[in-house]
C-alpha cells in the first residue's frame, strides 16, 4: 500500500514576521500549490532523489541557475531531519514504532524561495505520512512545533510557527503566541476563522526572486534579542495588526482590512530591507487600488481586490513586472 500525504502552501494576512518573537498572526492556506510525500514499504530505508536533489548538470550555466532557484540544497535534507525529528518525538513520549522500513519520495508544485512556505510543506506532509505508516498520533497542535523544530534546530532555518500552524489546521487561523501562553501550553493559542468571511484575494509571486528565509530574518532576530527598540515596539505593533484584523474578518470590514495589511508592509518596510523587485510589487498591485503585502519573508506579495476590472488591470501590471497573479484557493 502506497501512503499518500499532503500539505499546502500559505499565506501570511496578518501579523508577519511577529510570530517568531511572540506575537500574533493570521494566515491562510493556499491550496493552489501543495507538497505531496508518498511513502511505501521496502526492505531498506531508501529516500528517494528528484530533480533539485541531484547533483548532474547539463554545465556551469545549469548549475548557476539551479543554485540561484532552490539554493545549495534540495528537499532530501528536509526529508531526512523531518524522519529524525519524528523517532525523536516517539521515543522522548514512548510512543512505540514497529521494525520496518520504506521507500520515500516527494513532489512539490510551490513555488521556491518566494516566501510560501515550501519547505515546511514537505516537512509537514513528510510527518503527515510517517504517522500513517507507523500508526502514530500526534495531537494537531503539536505538530508545527515538531516542524518548526526539524527546520530550527537540525537545518538552522531562522523561522517562527506561523507556517508550520496554518499548513497543519489549513483554511483560515488567528494565531496568538504570546509568551505566557507558549510557555504554559508549549504551544500557541490557535482560532479558525471561517474562510467565507474573508475578501476577494489575490497572490502574486515572482519565481526569479528566490530569498531563503532564513537569511531575510537572521539580522531581525540579532536586533530583537539585543532589545533594539525600534524593532521591539515594530513587531509588537504588526502582532497588534493580526489582533485587529481578527474583529475585521468576523464583522467584514472590509476597508478597515484593507488598511491594516497595507500598515503590515510599510511597518515591516521600517525595519527591514526590501529589495527594488519586492517593493515594486507592491507598489504596482496599491497603484491598482489594492492592498499589498508580503505572503512571507518576500518574493510573494497579498492583498484584496474590489473587482474583476482590478484584478485583469493586476495581471497586466504584475506581467510586466515578471510576476504572475492567482486567487488563493483556501476550501
């Protein structure tokens, strides 16, 4: 029997990058693109290799383009930490798991380094299956702590929670990290908001950007820890953002959502840089009379559109600025 297992690409609405430093978030997810692991078993563990995991190239040219569209690694890495991270998770709650052995591979159609959390989706759809295969639960909310775990603390990835909460709950999720509650729960408080009551959306993404995460954030945490007040006071005000947008989504206010996601960006934009390619984006999509902001730590950009004449003028601007327009399938 072949296991077959999923998870998604997000979208952050609200509240990034506060998720990392105890704040609040509401994402969605992006059921446009996905992560698919299957999983069999074989006489031997055997991870198989896909085409960014190989190391044959056709010449230099090939190699340079490869490295600057998924970076020095691809997803095996993932695959291996995540398997690691679970054994580790079973033995530490004495969860028994029987002596066999399988074949893993993976697919994924999300875009890379365009801020839509690609790299948690194989981690997450890796444990979806190592659960299924060896019969272990683990309770939902404790899943992107292991995931978050797999990336920090075996692969060194800088990252926050907020990825690895949507892509585990899917649809719509308020995320409240507060620091009291991370400690006495060892997990946030998380909310699923109905989906119906969000805004007509759109995502628009350039592939050719290709910013690992990690790197974007690693100057951010080092200004945090040190107590910088400018980005102390900064991210508790993008947490307060998603607290706000929260009561939006549930009384469909509109215009007031509309100008909190557009302060998201500009509030990010006051601590940390932004490349010419990004902040055109968002520009182009506000000089359409959308809202604008990053889906993550950038390449990606969301925001509301008022109607189908906005959204056709989107596409024209974001083609011309290499970047192409969908709507966020959440359902």
């Amino acid at each position: 029997m072949i296991i077959d297992a999923h998870a998604y690409a997000r979208a952050g609405l609200l509240g990034n990058p506060s998720d990392g430093y105890f704040g609040k978030t509401i994402s969605i997810i992006v059921r446009n693109f996905g992560a698919r692991v299957q999983l069999y078993e074989t006489p031997e563990l055997h991870i198989e290799p896909q085409i960014q995991d190989t190391n044959i190239y056709r010449n230099i040219s090939h190699l340079i383009e490869s490295i600057n569209l998924i970076g020095y690694y691809g997803g095996s890495r993932l695959i291996k930490a995540a398997i690691k991270k679970f054994y580790e998770y079973c033995s530490g709650n004495r969860l028994r798991i029987d002596n066999k052995n399988f074949t893993i591979r993976y697919h994924s159609s999300i875009p890379r380094q365009v801020g839509l959390a690609g790299s948690s989706a194989i981690i997450t759809a890796t444990l979806r299956a190592l659960m299924q295969f060896y019969q272990v639960k683990i309770p939902v909310e404790l899943l992107p702590n292991i995931t978050l775990a797999t990336e920090t603390e075996e692969l060194g990835i800088t990252a926050g929670l907020q990825d690895r909460v949507i892509q585990a709950y899917e649809g719509c999720v308020y995320m409240d990290f507060d620091k009291k509650i991370m400690e006495t729960r060892k997990h946030g408080k998380y909310e699923k908001l109905d989906p119906s009551l969000l805004p007509r959306l759109y995502i628009a993404y350039k592939t050719e950007l290709g910013k690992i995460s990690g790197k974007v954030h690693g100057d951010l945490r080092t200004r945090w820890e040190n107590g910088d007040p400018l980005v102390v006071g900064t991210l508790r005000e993008i947490a307060e953002l998603a607290e706000e947008g929260r009561t939006a989504i549930l009384n469909q206010d509109i215009p007031k959502l509309h100008g909190l996601m557009n302060r998201n960006f500009d509030l990010r934009a006051s601590i940390m840089n932004i490349s010419d390619a990004n902040r055109a984006m968002v520009e182009s999509a506000r000089n359409c009379g959308a809202s604008a902001h990053f889906t993550g730590s950038g390449g990606s950009i969301i925001g509301i559109y008022y109607s189908d004449e906005m959204l056709t003028q989107l596409i024209m601007e974001m083609k011309k600025l290499r970047a192409r327009v969908i709507k966020p399938y959440i359902v």
